[in-house]
C-alpha cells in the first residue's frame, strides 16, 4: 500500500478506538497490549492527568480502517517503566536540554516481553516509527522509547535506525516438566534440596489459595490492594495502579488472572502474588504481605508460578523485572530489548557509545549468571 494511502493520527486514548478492531491488530498471545488491559488503566486513572503518563496511541488508517497502532504514552518522567534512563536524562538536562517530554512505546508499568508495534502488515512498520519521530519533532520531545520488544519485531525497529539496548531479566522455561517434582529433578542435588526446604518452609501453617475468573471477588481485590500498596510504599513511593483497576482488571480479562493467596491458621490472608496468563506465558506481576514469612515471596511468586505453567502446559514464566535471586529458584538469565529515537544528534552519538559498552557488560553478565544455575551440568 502507498503510504500516500495512509492517514497517521494521535488518539486520545485506547478506549477512542474500537476494541475488536485493536484486538485484531494486538493479537491474543499478549495480555498487557489488549484493549481491555489498556483500557482498565485509563478508565482506572493510573495512566492520565496528574501520573504523568498521558495515554497518547498512535495508529495508522485508511478510508477509516484501522492497519496499525502503537500503545504510547507522552511523559513527564522515568518513572514506571523499568528499563532506565534516569541518566541520560540527568545528562541532557545539564548539557542544557530538556529530557521531558518524552513518548514512551510501552505496556505502563509492566516489564514483560511483548508486540509495541501492532502491524496488520510487518511493511506498516516504518510508516509507524515515522510517524513517532515526527510526533516528538513537532511537540519538542526530546526522544521515544519502545520497551520490552518482542524479539521477533527488533529488526522493524534497526531498519528504522533506532538505537537498540539490551538487559537481563530472568525467566523460567518449561523442558516439558510434568510437575513440580520433575522440573526438581533436573536441578543439581544440593539445590534440588534447597528449594523442598524452601517450600516445606513457607507452606507451614498455611493454606495457599489460587484465585480466577469469577473465583475472584471484591474482597479478594480488596485484600491483595492492601497488600499492593504496601509493598509499593517500600519500592516506589506511590503504587502506580489505583484501586479500581483491580476491579476493572478482574471484570474485563479475569480469565487471564490467577491471583495467588496465603492464608494463616486462622483463615486469615496475609500476602498474596497476581499472575497474568498469555498464550504461553505466565507473567508474574505484584506482590505485598501484611506478615513476614521466609521463603513465602520464594513460594508465591517463583514456585507457585511454575506449578501454574506446568498444570497448564506453558512454555515460559516471565517473573518481572531484576532479581539475581531468581536465579537458584531455577529462573534462568534471558535477554530484554528495547528501542530509542533520540532527536539531538550529538546526543544521540553519546547514547549510541553508551549502548555499545553496555551490551558488552550485558552479554558479559549473561555468561556469568548461565554457569551459575542450578541446574544438572552436562
């Protein structure tokens, strides 16, 4: 198609935009670039006015149809994205530029692999990444970010001549386990007994409960929205997601929920894990406790996330972001990508050298973490 046929605009939000027609173009495989997922955090108010992330999806039309759109975001900070550039931008500021604004390609505050281009047709791709670099052209951004690409699309982003970063995340792959007990079975002995301590431990005294669909009520959000703030007051400040998005979450996608809780002897809940299941995924994202327990972040988060993909024949845990102690609980180091246009070309030279010598230390930190899993060598 000539891009002559092709309309570019800015919606206002996702919810502007027919969800069928988004779904087509997002696919089923990936639950956090849907429109129900997007939509829950607008409608929520944790992206919009006052968080600094201002729902700003570009998609690309003719006579009306909707060939492709990116989930991006205009925004005023670094916060809430986990791929970081606090000093590029601390950088920038004191060469005398303006870092912010800033448009971020981006499922919000989600570090999980997924599409950032939502192509009807994989040639759509550079009429797409055009459009960005002229968005933040005309409004004066400073760069656009595209986070936690999915691999297959990285080569759309390079012909582009995007700047391309890497990093190191760990996630758990299924070697066609048929459950707990054989995925054990694959790890070196002294760790193999490491985590049945590890779980006989944090499973004393409780009763672990594992929560879906319509199995999941509004006192069930309510308890694990406790559990969220607490654990977001200690991370970062201010938890990014308001309380109706758990509702609007549970009502729009439940059945790719599994929300994970612990209760005591006396039937009470005292922490709990959310869990998001794609196609072949399961993607743990949040946790918080109103009680310490050891190992119980071990069980509900790692051990509990397993047990979930082998019963329901996933190919991969994806357990969030950072984490070195993922490491002996048999998640293995995987490589993350990311994207950045940088409008200033000096600047653009600097973060270029910078990305260089970082993937050598990425790559360098690879090797290291491999040979240190748990898992039987030879």
């Amino acid at each position: 198609m000539s891009e002559t046929q092709l309309t570019i605009r800015v919606a206002e939000s996702v919810g502007e935009l027919p969800r069928a027609n988004w779904d087509a173009l997002a696919g089923a495989d990936n639950p956090f670039v849907g429109h129900d997922f997007l939509t829950a955090l607008e409608d929520s108010g944790s992206v919009g006015p006052g968080t600094g992330w201002q729902s700003a999806p570009l998609v690309l039309e003719s006579g009306g149809v909707l060939l492709a759109a990116m989930p991006s975001y205009v925004k005023g900070h670094s916060q809430g994205e986990f791929v970081f550039d606090h000093a590029w931008a601390d950088a920038y500021e004191r060469a005398g530029g303006s870092y912010y604004p800033k448009l971020q390609i981006a499922a919000p505050f989600t570090p999980a692999t997924g599409p950032r281009l939502l192509l009807s047709d994989a040639s759509l791709a550079g009429p797409l990444l055009r459009g960005a670099e002229q968005l933040c052209a005309q409004n004066g951004f400073s760069s656009a970010h595209a986070t936690f690409i999915e691999p297959g699309q990285l080569p759309l982003f390079d012909d582009a001549g995007w700047l391309l970063r890497q990093d190191i995340q760990f996630h758990w792959e299924n070697r066609d386990y048929r459950s707990f007990e054989d995925f054990l079975g694959a790890l070196a002995s002294r760790k193999r007994k490491a985590v049945r301590k590890e779980r006989a431990a944090a499973q004393e005294g409780l009763r672990i409960e594992r929560l879906s669909g319509a199995q999941i009520r509004a006192e069930h959000w309510d308890i694990f929205w406790d559990f969220y703030q607490d654990t977001g007051a200690r991370k970062w400040g201010t938890p990014y997601l308001t309380r109706s998005a758990f509702t609007l979450l549970g009502e729009r996608m439940g059945e790719k929920v599994v929300l994970v809780l612990a209760f005591d002897d006396d039937d009470l809940p005292i922490a709990g894990a959310l869990n998001f299941v794609g196609s072949d995924t399961l993607y743990g994202r949040y946790w918080g406790c109103s009680r310490d327990v050891r190992f119980l972040h071990f069980e509900l988060c790692y051990y509990q996330a397993i047990d979930i993909a082998i019963e329901r024949g996933l190919s991969r845990v994806e357990a969030g972001a950072q984490g070195g102690h993922k490491l002996a609980r048999g998640y293995e180091p995987s490589v993350t990508h990311s994207a950045h246009w940088i409008a200033d070309p000096g600047f653009r030279e600097a973060v270029s050298d910078f990305l260089q010598r970082e993937r050598d230390g990425v790559a360098g930190d690879r090797l290291f973490l491999n040979e240190r899993t748990p898992f039987k060598k030879g």
